[in-house]
C-alpha cells in the first residue's frame, strides 16, 4: 500500500473487503474497536467517526461531546485469522475532537508528534520486540485455568513444546499480515512461548505489537486455550517481558556500531550520540517505568529469574536493564529488557525515545558498565527500578520529563487511573487474588 485514501479505497473494491476494522485503543493500552462495511469507509475518511468516550479508560470527560475516529490509510491490514465470514481489514485511527482538534489523549497522535521530533534532530529509529506469553488450558465453560499448555522450557520441541502448532499459525497470519518476524520459540516457563517481531519504525512496531496480542489471545482461544500477557501469572516461573531492541540512525550510520573510528584504550566504543542516547534512557528510566511496566503485577517479575532490577547497562550480559551487544554492522543496537506486554506501547515509546534524545542533546556521557561496579546488589533506591506500583506512580507523578512529554491533560489522565489502582493494590488482603482478579482475564 502507498498509503493514500484513494489506494485503500481500490484495494478494498478489488480484494471484495466486506468489514473494516476501525481501531484505537484507551489510554492504558487496551485495544478498541469500531466495525464498518465499504459503504460507510468514504464518510469515514472524510468525517470520521463518532463514538461516545465517556465508558472508555482514560477517555471520560474528554469532551462535551463525542469524539471522532479517523482511518489512517497507511495503517490498512488483512486480518487473515478474522476472514472466514468475509474478508476482514483493519485501520489505525487517529482521534479528534468535533471541531476537528487532536484529542489530548491519543497516545498514537503523541507517538507521532514525537517522531516528527527525532526526524528535525536527523535520526531515524527503528525498534524490534520480542513479546512474551503464557498459553493456559481452558475449563468447559471455555475460562481460563491456571495449568499451562505444557512443562516445557526454553527452546525445547515437542512433545515438550505443545504450543508450535500455535506459534506456526501465529506467525503465518503475521506474515501476511505484513508484518516480519525474526523468531519464534518456547520461552523458558511452562507453556511460555516467545514472538520476535522484526524491525520497524517506532509507529508501525507499536500497531504491529497490539495487532500481535489480538492475534495471539484469538487463535489461542480458537485452540481452546488462553493467552496470557499478565507480567508474573505464575509467582515462581519466569515472568513475561516485551525485550525492545532499537537501532539509531543517523545519516545512514547505526550509531551503536562499534567501529574502529571510536577506539579508546584498543577497545570498540559506541559513537558519541548512541552512548548518549542510552545514557537518557538510563537517567529517566525510574520516572518512565510506571508506562513501561504500569500494573502491580509489574513489579513481581523484577529482579528474579534473569528479569532487571538495577538502572544499568551491559556489553556482555542481557540481565541487565540495558545490553549493548559488541556487534557492528547494521545489526548493532541496543535492548531494553524491563518493558512487559501490559504497556501502552505509543506511550511508552514516546517516553523513551525522549529520553534518548534529550540525553543526545545534553551531551550526557555513558556511566560505567554494570561489570565495572561494585556491590551492586547494595545499590541505593535511586539506582533500583521502583519496587511496586506505589513508588513508581510516585517517581512518575514528580516527574516534569513525563509530563512535558505527554502534555498537561494526558499526564493528568494517565496518573489518575493509576493513583487509583496503586491505591486499590495497597488496600487489596489478597495479593495474588488481587492479579487474578484484576489482570489475569484480560492482559
């Protein structure tokens, strides 16, 4: 697709498209949708459409009336897994207001703003994730148990591997979906399995990773199974993260190749401005965690089982928050392990991508790798990610890094929803009750 209203409209007309999925999600993340047929595509286009925001999270009181979808024809995608019934499509939307204003609280408007941003400053970002998930077996009322798929562990086959008939069909629907994969493999727990989404532009790597979710918990309920992206669903396996890897480019170099032009003492260095970019992730990560990793259960899966718990960076090990593997090539980048799937992923990558950002145009220099300090399991709070949810609405609410970021009225929305779960988690007698309630049937 070349991207223009007029092309969607040709391939829709040739391709006998007979639904068109209008989507957005709230502002915590969770994917929503309006259905249309052809007909109603035109006046969509040109005057979107309404939908009341009052029963949508983070949405409420946005304005005196309804809000506006609008289609972006960029975004257009077979759902192949949705097709049996009539050849289904989806489009990412933007938000406005009825007098035609962007609404405040479009992530995925924010996300774009933000990369007009790096765009002034000469940089072109691209980001690869690979999503993480639990497949539990169903009762006969087709809800979720708590026994996972298999006992099989990391990278095992079958029969260990019960879930690679699912991840095979997974991965055809995302091809031709359009979107390229890199892997797909058993992850350590039991009936854990990994996605690894291939590069692409921070706003297509966002669509891509809730386009992913949808897929996944559909076949998998089609498989009779249920799909979980609940950070820690079992208290002592290995929880599931959202790994980011991202490159940056300037002038058609990756700034995180080590090249012989950046020597120091005989050893490879990263480029001035790619040591600076990780070191502005590394210096707003606490503020920025409550949107990388924004429910309670967030927080079980840190610092166990290979999963970060300092403010740190690495050239050898990927159990640190940031790794910075000694490649070169168009293959260089850097990973960032703390994220998991319960993100928003637009806000979340705006966030981050600021902080690189500002860290280039601070000049802020590298700290010194985690082999390279001492006692680190004696570090103060201040270089530990927050604890619980408690603290990081806490690190976030102080914060003017976020709240210039996301704009005044989105900030305000954002922590409200989250000041008020935070309080509920503290209030909760029943911790893990509290996650299967709360998060287990839907994340």
């Amino acid at each position: 697709m070349s991207g223009t209203v007029k092309d969607a409209m040709e391939y829709i007309k040739k391709n006998h498209v007979k639904f068109i999925r209008l989507t957005f999600c709230d502002l915590g993340g969770t994917q929503k949708n309006v259905m249309l047929t052809p007909d109603g595509l035109p006046s969509a286009f040109e005057n979107g459409v309404s939908f009341d925001p009052s029963a949508i999270r983070g949405f409420s009181n946005a304005a005196p009336s309804d809000l506006l979808l609008y289609p972006d024809p960029e975004t257009l995608t077979l759902l192949p897994w949705l097709s049996r019934q009539g050849r289904t499509v989806r489009l990412s939307c933007d938000i406005k207001k009825t007098d035609g204003t962007p609404f405040e609280g479009d992530s995925r408007a924010l996300l774009k703003r933000l990369l007009d941003r790096c765009r002034r400053m000469g940089f072109d970002c691209l980001i690869g994730a690979e999503l993480e998930f639990y497949l539990f077996k169903t009762d006969e009322n087709g809800d979720p148990t708590e026994v996972t798929i298999d006992c099989g562990g990391y990278l095992d086959i079958s029969p260990q591997d019960r879930g690679e008939n699912i991840r095979q069909a997974i991965c055809l629907n995302l091809e031709q979906m359009g979107i390229a994969l890199k892997a797909s493999h058993h992850q350590r727990g039991p009936g854990q399995n990994a996605i690894r989404l291939d590069y692409a532009d921070p706003l297509s790597c966002a669509d891509n990773i809730l386009s992913a979710k949808s897929l996944i918990k559909d076949l998998s309920a089609e498989n009779g199974l249920f799909a979980s992206f609940m950070p820690k669903p079992i208290p002592t396996k290995n929880g599931s993260g959202i790994g980011l890897t991202v490159k940056l480019n300037k002038n058609g170099l990756n700034l995180f190749n080590r090249n012989p032009g950046n020597m120091s003492g005989g050893e490879r260095k990263l480029s001035p401005e790619g040591e600076s970019f990780i070191s502005g992730i590394l210096a707003k990560i606490r503020e920025i965690t409550l949107f990388t990793n924004p429910i309670a259960n967030s927080y079980e899966r840190f610092g166990a089982l290979e999963a970060p718990k300092h403010v740190s960076w690495s050239d050898q090990s990927r159990a640190e928050l940031i790794s910075v593997p000694p490649s070169n090539g168009p293959e260089a980048h850097m990973e960032l392990c703390s994220p998991d799937p319960s993100l928003n992923p637009y806000l979340a990558f705006a966030l981050l991508i600021s902080a690189g950002l500002d860290g280039i145009e601070s000049g802020l220099p590298l700290p010194p790798a985690a082999k390279d300090v001492p006692s680190m399991d004696a570090a103060p709070d201040s270089e530990l990610l927050p604890r619980d949810l408690c603290q990081a609405v806490e690190i976030a609410g102080q914060s003017e890094f976020v709240k210039t970021v996301l704009g005044q009225d989105a900030f305000t929305r954002y922590m409200s929803i989250k000041s008020e779960e935070a309080s509920a988690f503290r209030k909760s007698q029943n911790k893990r009750e509290f996650f299967r309630e709360k998060y287990f049937k839907i994340i």
